[in-house]
C-alpha cells in the first residue's frame, strides 16, 4: 500500500465520523462552560452581591446599570446552555451564547481571544448547521414530517 493509499483510508475513515456526534460535542462543552460561570453568580436562587460588584467593578460594560447586566448574565448562563445541552431550539441558543461571547471578548476579557475563538467555532457550527440527530429539535423535526 502506497503512502498516498494510506492516506486516503485516513481521510476516508475521518470522513465517517458522524456530524451529530460532532454537534453534541459543540453543543454540550460550551454550555457546560456557560452554566459553571451562570452557578458562579449566584448564592442560592438569588443573584450574589459579588456578580453585581463585577459587573460594576471589573466588567464595566457601557449602556447597562451593572445590577441588571448581572441578572441577566446569570439568567443567559443558564437558560441558553440548558436549551442547548438538550438541543432544543439549539441555533437560537447557540446564536445567543455567540452573541454572550461576543460581548465578553470586547467589553471584558479582550486579550482572551483564542478562547473564546473556540467557543466562537462551536457555537457557529450549531448555528449554521444545527444541532444533529442527538437533539430534542431532531426529535421534534422527526414527529412533524
């Protein structure tokens, strides 16, 4: 077998690995980030005095009173990633979290880039090509048809 056959079979077997294995992966890991920074603004069911001290502090985002960028922050950390987890209206949450790290590599931690740039590509691939087979918006799509 030629090195070009080789590689080939590589490519050929790489080419197989199923998209819905791949869009629960860019699905679950960065909701799984989003929700442990959503549980880390709260002190029970209530928003912690220390998130609305960072978003007024530290933060700082222009145009929004940093109590109410602090409840919705918590409240976007947990409904998108949860929505997304289970994949149900996954673009629209995707594109929320994108929009979530958007605001995050600009106004708060602009020297972060290569790693929101990773959950940048995740959230897009959900975005643009959905959520796979794995999903509870598949499981829907399937009853409707």
């Amino acid at each position: 077998m030629s090195a070009t056959d080789l590689i080939r079979q590589i490519v050929s077997g790489l080419d197989r690995i199923p998209y819905s294995l791949i869009a629960l992966g860019a699905r679950v890991f960065p909701a799984a980030i989003f929700w442990q920074s959503g549980q880390s603004k709260l002190e029970g069911w209530r928003v912690s005095d220390n998130a609305i001290y960072l978003f007024r502090e530290e933060y700082k985002l222009p145009l929004i009173d940093p109590a109410l960028a602090a409840h919705l922050a918590a409240l976007g950390e947990h409904l998108l990633p949860l929505l997304l987890a289970l994949g149900l209206a996954s673009r629209f949450a995707a594109l929320g979290l994108l929009g979530m790290t958007a605001v995050i590599q600009v106004f708060v931690y602009p020297d972060a880039w290569p790693t929101h740039g990773v959950w940048a590509i995740c959230l897009l691939i959900v975005t643009a090509r959905g959520p796979g087979r794995i999903a509870l918006d598949a499981l829907i799509a399937r009853r409707l048809t």
